[in-house]
C-alpha cells in the first residue's frame, strides 16, 4: 500500500534536495545544554562516595568515576580518582546513592508519541471499565468545533472489562455528526465512527485493503474497527491534525526527550521512522538537538513500509553521528497478542483464529534477503510464535545467501511467545530478542486467563531462557504501548508480578537476576543498536551518560525496584535532569 505521507507540508528548511539530506545536511550538531550551567567544558569533575556499576564484564562495584568533557575518564576507587583528577576537579560527593550507565530504551515509536501526546487517555491505567472509558470520551465530544475530529489513545479492551472491540454502535454514542477516532494501546488497531467511516469512504463494498482487515458486522458493514494499514491512510488524511503535529513536531520531541531524562533514559530507539511524516522526522531528530534542548540520544530504525521513500532518499545505514544515527531496519511481521492479531501456530484460547501476518511470509523473507545484503541491521517484529517461525525462516535464507547475519545482530521485536527450538534457532543464527517486558506485568493475567492459557503463557518473554543460552537480550517499552519507565522493567524482569492479580507470578522459572536485567537495559541495548563503543557501560572514552539512584536495585525488593527515586540523568557530561 502506498502510503501517502510524501504530500504533507514541510516547513521550509526541509526544502532541501534529498540527495543533499542524505549526505551531510543535517550531520554534526551542537552541544546539548545543561541544565546546571556551572558544569565547566573541559575541566575535570569526579563523583565520589557513591556505588558505582559501570556494568562491566564482571560487574565490578567502584566508589568513584570521573568525566572530563563529555567522556568517562576512569572508575575506582575513591583514593585513586580523586588523586589522579589532581586537585583542579570538580568533585561532586554521590553521597552513597547508585550510577548506573543512562537506561537505553531499545524500542519506542517517538512520532506516534509527539503525536499522540495531547490525545485523551482513556487507556486501563486511568478506566478500569469501557463504560467509564467512553464516559470519558463522551464529556469531551461536546467540547470543540463540529468536524473537528474527536481523538483519544490507550484504549485496551483486554484489560478493560467491557465488550471485545468498539464499533460504531458505542462510538456513534459517543457523536454521530463530528468524527471519532480511538486509537487502541498496542497500535495496531483502531475504531472509528460511522461518519468518520463515511469521509473515508469505506462501505459495505469496500474490499480489505492488503494485508489488513476493516472488522465487519454479520451483514458485511464495516463495524468501525480495524487494523494498522487499514487505519493509517485515514489518520494521514487529516490535513489539520498532521500539519499541527508536523508544525509542533520538533517542540513534542524534546517533550518526549524530557520525559526520558527524567526516568533516566539517555539513548531512544524509535523504531518505525519515516512512517509518520517521512524523511522530515530525521531532520526533526536532528533540529532537537540543534535547539540545545534535545536531552535523549536516538537511533532510528527506518520503517520498511516507506521503503520506496527511504531508497529514494539515498539514506545510508550508520550514517550520523553519536547523537542521532540511522541503526537499522525495522519491518512489522505481525499483529499484538492481546489484540489477537500475532501471528500464532496454534489457534488463541477457545478460538480459531490464527492473528494476522502483515506482510506474507515469503515477502518478508525476500525483504530480509535484500535488506540484509545492502548491509541493514534488522528489527524484525514478531509477537507470535508462527511469526517468529517465519523471520527465523528469512535470516536463515538470507544467512544461505551469503550474508553474514551474525555481523548484523538481528533483532526479534517484542519476541514474545517463544519455544525452546526456536532459542536454539536463534543462538545459531546470532539473532536476539527484545522483549517488551511489561507485556507480562500488565497483560500476563489476560494471556494466562483469556488469550493463550497456562501452558503458553509459560512461554511468554522468555528472559532466563534466552539469558542461559547466551542471547544478548535487551527490554523495551514499545511506548505508547506502554510507559518508558525503566526500573519497572527491571522489576518486571526481576518479579515477573502481575498488575491485575498482586501475589501472583507468571512464569517464575523466567526471572531474572538484577544484574541480568540491568544489561538488558544497558550494555546488551547498547549492544543491539550497534552503540556498545561508545554507550551502555562506564568504561574509559565511553560518552558520560549515566543516572544517579537514591538506592541501589540489586539491595531493595524486587516489586519496590520500580519505586526508587531517580535522582539525576547526565548525558554527554551535562546534567539533564535532577529530581
Ligand atoms: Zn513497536
């Protein structure tokens, strides 16, 4: 499907040739700027007194460490570093508290998250019912010009009592003369009402567009929900809305880079850029940084969806520099297991139904032939288990070609139901999975109880597994799926406890140790996106990003690791957030 994106308005100094975009335009940026302006460039500054993990080999403990500029000096002891910082350093005293390496977060979807940002949240964190949730809605629907369309996010009927999916029945409710649009928390379904259903077009004689599905009523009409590439176009459609977003879209991106700062992350992955705004989001990536405001790195996984704009572009893999690099290749296999949409080898709980494959498995297997020989590390999306079947099937192919894929480090995003052959698969093929962890603290009640049974849902997130056979997993958030928090993610990882049913563990034989799931959100990320030289440990001529803790996660219990305190974010030697 061709995606319409490339009419969007542009703002003008994006009015450049693509061939010149894609060489140097953009590249090389300024310092960010700190948020305490006594830190003097050059000079020499040493944190003392505290617990400091560099998350080395070893994960060795060290009292101190010093930065000079933007790059880690040395870590010891704090008679060694403070004598060999000479008597000009700056020493900050850590006071006891934790330094940890700045949380990588290896999987977000940075444009739908400046996008979405000022969306009513009608998601299970703030309605426990649907009921409440279109309450909700409904007060807002009175608010605001006649066809301005009403929008909101997070909606997850698999956590919200309430019926399967919305159609038009509950959404026309909600308005019947300005149009509705409900976006559901996983991304990769929609509802809309009947009069947004009528400007799309979309009737009872409407076919399914390829590889997606307009859910339908007995009688054929569609019911108003649908799935990502039918939902899209509708969405891009909406002149008004994507020129605000584009017009705000630097602005939104560093709100986002605020919000990771203050949970500690110093480095995003987005994974899907180009598929919002096309080639404009990279030069957005770069204008943050330009502002001086910009307080997370990003590395971006372009989106195979727009692949046709990509190679027009001439974008190359690598290209950039320590603050936004172009890192990979991301292409989106299947649907979301709580949506009933990942692709499965046997049918959901008290069902037939399969889920859904984006992109057919053998088109997927020639995009991972043709991408993996021009040299592009792959994110591979795959929730359920018959997809990642399918994406082991493609490495392998493109690995008989002739490619080296072990040099690649593909990537399985979300990974999320796995079998002990396929671990054994990917420990060959040198792919690693990312997990999106909080898959098991906030939806493990509904995959044990409503969505795969006991049994499968043994198989859900696999840490452990993959950790003993030598896989260099990381965690995500997939945010907005989910929220970006790094230290629950550890705790997930660590307890695997449930949201919904407190006492309760999923799969115990799958937690982790802390130190485990620290590098998953440290060094093995890092590792991942192809950073680990320069982020993701504290290791000398490493970049100086790294978080202070008000307790140490290896000492708490694991459900209160999620409630230690951030207490600063440095990134590139500059303080970016205190609390
Ligand atoms: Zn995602």
């Amino acid at each position: 499907m061709k995606n319409p994106n490339f009419t969007l308005t542009r703002r003008q100094f994006c009015q450049v040739s693509v061939g010149a975009f894609a060489s140097t335009f953009f590249w090389g940026c300024q310092d960010i700027k700190s948020v305490s302006s006594d830190n003097e460039a050059n000079k020499i500054t040493v944190f003392h007194n505290g617990i400091v993990l560099p998350v080395d080999d070893n994960f060795s403990e060290h009292q101190a460490f010093a930065i000079k500029d933007n790059k880690i000096l040395a870590v010891g002891s704090n008679q060694r570093i403070l004598s060999q910082a000479g008597s000009d350093a700056k020493v900050i005293d850590l006071k006891g508290r934790t330094v940890l390496p700045g949380f990588i977060e290896p999987h977000i979807h940075f444009a739908l998250m400046a996008f979405t940002g000022n969306w009513l949240d009608i998601g299970p964190l703030k309605y426990g019912t649907t009921a409440s949730a279109l309450a909700a809605l409904k007060k807002i629907a009175s608010e605001g010009p006649h066809d301005e369309w009403i929008v909101a996010r997070q909606f997850d009927p698999s956590l919200q009592a309430g019926p399967e999916m919305l159609t038009t029945s509950e959404l026309d409710a909600i308005s019947n003369t300005r149009p509705v649009f409900v976006l559901n928390a996983s991304g990769h379904l929609a509802y809309v009402n009947s009069k947004l259903l009528k400007i799309a077009g979309i009737s009872r004689d409407t076919p399914d567009p390829p590889g997606a599905e307009y859910f339908r009523f007995a009688d054929g009409t569609p019911n108003g929900a649908m799935t990502q590439k039918a939902y899209f176009p509708i969405l891009l459609s909406n002149e008004k809305l994507m020129n605000t977003f584009n017009e705000g879209a630097v602005e939104s991106g560093i709100q986002v880079g605020d919000e990771a700062s203050s949970l500690g992350i110093t480095t995003i992955c987005d994974m899907a850029t180009g598929g919002g705004s096309g080639y404009e989001e990279i030069n957005n990536y770069r204008q943050m940084f330009i502002t001086g405001k910009m307080k997370s790195r990003i590395r971006a996984y372009l989106y195979s969806e727009v692949a046709d704009m990509w190679d027009k572009s001439g974008v190359k893999y690598g290209e950039g520099d320590e603050k936004v690099r172009v890192s990979g290749w991301k292409v989106v296999f299947d649907g979301s297991n709580q949506g009933r949409t990942g692709r499965q080898r046997e049918p959901y709980l008290n069902s037939n139904n399969l889920g859904v494959f984006y992109v057919q498995p053998e088109e997927l297997k020639q995009i991972i032939i043709q991408r993996s020989q021009k040299g592009w590390p792959l994110a591979l999306h795959g929730n359920g288990d018959a997809a990642i079947d399918s994406i082991l099937d493609g490495v392998e192919a493109a690995s008989k070609e002739g490619v080296d894929v072990k040099k690649l480090r593909c990537r399985i995003e979300h990974c999320s139901i796995l079998h002990d052959d396929q671990i054994e698969r990917m420990a060959k093929l040198g792919v690693v999975p990312s997990f999106l962890i909080n898959h098991v603290y906030y939806w493990g009640k509904a995959m044990r109880d409503d969505i795969f049974g006991p049994e499968k849902a043994q198989l859900l997130d696999r840490c452990a597994s993959v950790e003993k056979a030598g896989l260099k997993w990381s965690m995500h958030s997939d945010a907005p799926v989910s929220p970006m928090g790094t230290l629950h993610k550890i705790r997930v990882a660590v307890a695997r406890d449930l949201w919904r049913e407190p006492g309760s563990i999923l799969a115990p034989q799958e937690k982790v140790s802390v130190e485990a799931a620290i590098r998953a959100v440290t060094i093995n990320a890092a590792w991942q996106c192809h950073s680990e030289n320069e982020i993701g440990s504290l290791e000398t001529d490493k970049l100086a990003d790294f978080v202070i803790l008000d307790n140490d996660p290896r000492h708490v219990e694991p459900s209160s690791i999620s409630d230690i305190k951030i207490s600063e974010t440095w990134m590139d030697g500059r303080q970016v957030f205190r609390s």
